[in-house]
C-alpha cells in the first residue's frame, strides 16, 4: 500500500513528518512523493500559515485527483486548533492533533472511508515529549529538542497548537546526534518552538547541552532559531570559539519599533535587540545573522513601519524573513483596532524584502577572498554544484560528484546574482 506525505510550514513539522514517515515504513506501506497516486495522503498542518483551511482544502482536491479513493488524513498545529472545521472538508477521513499525529501507523492499522474521525487532546494536555528527527538525507537533519512555548505573543497560536514549553533530555539528544553522524549526516540542525527555552528536568539549559555538543567530532551542528530574550554572553561566546556549533543565528526581530514591540506582548525592546547583535558582531566578526520581521501589525503606521525600516537598516544583520501579519482566533490581536490593509502590508514587505537583498549583498561582497569550509549539498547542473559555508553562505563551484555530502575549502571569488544571490568559488586542495 502506497502512503504519500507533505509538510506545511517549519523546519520542527518537516523533522516531524519526517520521523512520522520513518515509523510506518516496514508496516505494510510504500512512501511515494506526494505528487504520485497513492492510498493515503497526509498533511501535516501549520498554524502559522496563512488560509490553512484553504490550503488544505485544496490539497485533499489535488490529491483525490490522482486517486479519488485515497484515505486523507490531516494531522499537526492546525488540525489541533480547528478538528472540527477540518473535518468539514470533503473527502478527509483522519484528523489527529498534535500528540495524535505520533500514533499515525495505529490509526491506519484499520482504514476506513467513512465517516471523518477526529482524535486529538485540549492544548493544556499536550505535556508529553515527543522525539524526532529528519530521515532521508545524508548531508543534515533537522533535530528537535524541545516542543510548545510558555511566551504569550499577542498574534501567536502555538502554545494553544503545542502546549506548554518541554524539552528532550540531554542524553537523547546527544545518542540522536552520534546515530545521525553515524548514519552519515555531515551537519545537523537544532530545532523546536522555543530552542532558547531549552531546559530539562535536571535543570539542564540550551548552554549545557551546546558544551556537550561541542565535544562532538566531525559533525556541524545549528541552531535554527533562538529568541533574542534568551541569547546569554555564554551562548555567543561558546559560539565564537567552537569548531562544531556554526557562526549562524537566526534571531527573531518581528518590529523594530518599540511600540508594536508592547503591543505585540514580545520580551525585548529595540535597545536590548541592538545590543545583543552588536555583541555577536564584535566576538565573530563573519557571524551570519537572520531575522524575523512581521509587517501589517495592528497599529503599525507608516511613523512606526519607518522606525522598523530605519532600525535594519542601521544594524549589522545578513538578511531578512519577512511575513505579513494575518489574524489568527483566539489571540489578542485579533481583538486591537487600526487594522492594516492588505495593499499597505504587501508595499511593506516589499520594501523590507528588497532591504534584506542588500544586506545579503553586503554580507556575501564582505566574505569575497576569505577561504570557507563548505558542505556540497547538490547538483545545480552539469556545470556548478553548491553548498552552504558554515556561517551560511551558499556557494557554488564546479561540479565534481566526488563533493556530494563532503566538506571541503573552497576561495569565495565572486558573488553572483543572476537567480538569487549565490558566492562563486574555487576549491582549494581537492
């Protein structure tokens, strides 16, 4: 029997999924790529994402196309916080939640097109955690090590789709990180909810377990993304002289200006984010630096969107994520006034979206004649292969299968930006 899978949203679902995937193989089931017939198809969900119920309306509509007799099962954050409407969609036969999702291979022991069975727990129950990792490719995984979120962001629906903040144990993580490395992962990626939350029942925080990891050989390991509120001087400073953990934040900003920094109930103001940048500039002087930026928020007039753009574009980060504010239920958001159009926010996020182009310019122009360590990852064509530097910049040189899943030295030479900003390079001692 042929299963068929597909992620919405974050780096956290597509480990997930992917681990999800991994369970049921050797149970009866054949995994095929999602565009291809197959006898059942799941979703796993996002509540972030916008429209999901258009979206997932559309997939099942997709996929019983290919075969109208395909069992659709819709699991993850939006199945958590909408069961019901889910539901509703023609042609889904399985909703499960968010501690549900885990159980998949139970639940398809018996299938049955009939009427939709929805099982999932109230978010004030999801307290267990639950490991995973990404199969599949050699070159990284994505590792979670912590789930849910104890923050009360204003516009965010994940702690009612994850539940309070939880984490893995050190042990685990470290026994997943050596099996991966095992199994031939050359660079690994730490994620979760809320990976600077990181704390274990002995008490254990995101920094005991990254000198830990630190001791680890032959293995590149990230952090995908780290509330700025939860950035300690130790965190930047082991950083700074590790071999293994990369010289790559990923920083949630969402508003450069303080007060939609209060409306949006987030644990820092502009000062403290400057303050934290300016810091990881001044230890690791080629540290890569992304960041979050939410544009449209309720109350954000042109006055305060110029203060976020005068704010970037004054501090020394690499680029930029840029989402548009959409309302989500059950938030405090969705209940302030001085809504932002959808005209306004798609001009906003186009001026941040052409801002974060020119600071990935600069970043990528500064590191022109440095010498990087590079994991090829693929084939770009019969002519260039590429990869990414371990302070993230992605660079491509001349095809040889021979660098597939291997790290090697390569001389940034130029920056090309015919596509999309990519650094050309010429390998050293191959």
């Amino acid at each position: 029997m042929n299963i068929a899978f597909h992620t919405l949203g974050c780096k956290l679902n597509f480990s997930e999924t992917s681990f999800i995937a991994n369970t049921i193989k050797d149970k009866g089931f054949s995994q095929v790529p999602f565009s291809s017939p197959a006898d059942v198809y799941v979703i796993n969900t996002c509540s972030v994402t916008e429209n999901a119920n258009k979206e997932c309306q559309y997939l099942v509509r997709k996929q019983l196309k290919l075969n109208e007799n395909a069992f659709i099962v819709i699991m993850g954050c939006y199945a958590q916080l909408k069961p019901n409407e889910i539901a509703k969609i023609k042609g889904v036969n399985l909703v499960l939640g968010n501690n549900e999702k885990f159980k998949l291979k139970k639940y398809l022991k018996n299938l049955r097109k009939n009427k939709t069975k929805i099982i999932h727990q109230e978010s004030k129950n999801l307290h267990d955690y639950l490991p995973s990792f990404s199969f599949g490719d050699r070159t990284r995984s994505f590792l979670k090590i912590q789930d849910g979120c104890n923050y009360k962001c204003s516009f965010c629906t994940i702690p009612l789709a994850r539940g309070k903040s939880r984490s893995d144990n050190v042990n685990n993580i470290i026994n997943n990180i050596n099996k991966l490395k095992s199994d031939g992962v050359k660079e690994i990626i730490l994620t979760g909810v809320n990976v600077g939350d990181f704390k274990t029942n002995k008490n254990e925080k995101l920094i005991d377990l990254l000198k830990k990891i630190d001791k680890i050989k032959s293995i590149r390991v990230r952090i995908s993304s780290i509330e700025p509120n939860l950035i300690t001087d130790e965190i930047i400073n082991l950083i700074a002289n590790s071999k293994i953990i990369q010289p790559h934040f990923h920083i949630p900003l969402q508003s450069g200006s303080d007060t939609i920094l209060k409306l949006m109930q987030r644990r820092y103001l502009q000062n403290d984010y400057q303050l934290i940048i300016e810091k990881i500039n001044k230890q690791i002087s080629n540290a890569c630096i992304g960041v979050d930026v939410i544009v449209g928020f309720p109350g954000e007039t042109e006055e305060l969107f110029n203060e976020t753009l005068s704010f970037i574009k004054k501090i020394n980060i690499s680029y930029l994520h840029v989402f548009s504010y959409s309302e989500r239920e059950n938030t405090k958001a969705i209940k302030m006034n001085n809504i932002i159009n959808v005209e306004t926010k798609k001009y906003r996020s186009k001026i941040l979206r052409n801002l974060s182009e020119k600071k990935k310019s600069i970043f990528y122009q500064k590191n022109i004649g440095s010498i990087q360590e590079v994991l090829f990852e693929k084939k770009i064509n019969n002519k260039y292969i590429s990869g990414f530097s371990k302070n993230y910049i992605k660079i491509q040189a001349k095809y040889d299968a021979r660098l597939i899943n291997n790290i090697q030295k390569v001389k940034i030479d130029s920056v090309n930006y015919e596509n999309t900003t990519i650094a050309n390079g010429k390998l050293i001692n191959i």
